[in-house]
C-alpha cells in the first residue's frame, strides 16, 4: 500500500460503492489498491445490473399491465353498460310484442264473433226464405186446388150448354 497515500485510500473506501461497478474499480482491485477479488466484484455488479435492468423491465410490464388492467375494466363496464341496455330493449321489445300478441287475439275473436253473428243472421234469412218458398207452394196448392174446385162446375156448366 506505498504506492498510494493513505487518504487517497481512505477516499476509495469511502466511495467504493460508486467505484466498484466501474471499470476504474475493477483496475484498481486488479492493481490491488482496492480489496476484493476483480472477478466476484464484476460478477455481483454484473447481477447487480442484471437484477436492476430486470426490475425496471418488470416494473415497466407492470406500469403497463396497470394501464391495461384499467383500460380492460372501463371496456368491462362499457359491455356491461351496452349488456344492461340490449337487456332493457329486449324486455321492452318482448312487452311490446306480448301487447301486440293480445291484440292480434282480441281481434281475431271479435271477428270470429262478427262471422259467427253474420252466420247466424244468414241462417235466419235463408230460413225465412225457406219458409216463403214453402208458403208460395201452399198458396199455389190452395189457389190450384181452389181452380180444380171451380173449374169442375164451371166445365159441367159449359158440357150443359154445349
């Protein structure tokens, strides 16, 4: 240690956790100014560097994952906004339609009636005219008959004359 000053060594010490990293550090462990052995220094700054670069590495994925995470959850609250809304329509669309469905058959039955009614009135006209037909053919069977009646003496009248 005579070929440097003992403040100079007492300076190194004191900043070895800055130098020791560094390629001025590991020359001066190889010229034996510094302790330590050159090659476990560069191997535990070499993982130190390693495990630093990898944090930050993981702490960037994670910062983003984060973003992600949140931008995931407002497009979740969104498909769950339009979800509840196509669910409200579909509700609304199926009463809509249920009301239409009871229209529709309140509609038909008020027709059926309407036929059955028309049906029923048909049926009395054509009875009627049924039983017009069959007092025309009475009356012409009593108007016939009553020919027959007088025309028997009108003939034993017109025998006489003749």
């Amino acid at each position: 240690m005579g070929i440097i000053s003992s403040s100079l060594k007492k300076k190194i010490d004191d900043n070895w956790d800055k130098l020791k990293c560094t390629e001025v550090g590991h020359l001066l462990q190889m010229a034996g100014i510094a302790s330590g052995d050159a090659s476990t220094t560069s191997a535990n700054c070499k993982s130190a560097a390693f495990n630093s670069s990898f944090s930050a590495n993981i702490a960037q994925y994670t910062s983003k994952m984060n973003i992600l995470s949140t931008i995931l959850e407002g497009l979740n609250k969104e498909v769950n906004s339009v979800k509840s809304t196509v669910s409200s329509i579909r509700k609304s669309l199926y009463e809509s339609l249920q009301k239409v469905a009871t229209k529709i058959f309140i509609l038909y039955a008020t027709i059926a009636n309407i036929y059955v009614i028309m049906m029923k009135h048909l049926r009395n006209i054509i009875y009627i005219f049924k039983y017009s037909l069959d007092t025309s053919v009475g009356l012409f069977t009593i108007i016939g008959s009553l020919i027959n009646i007088i025309r028997k003496p009108i003939n034993w009248v017109l025998r006489i004359i003749t």
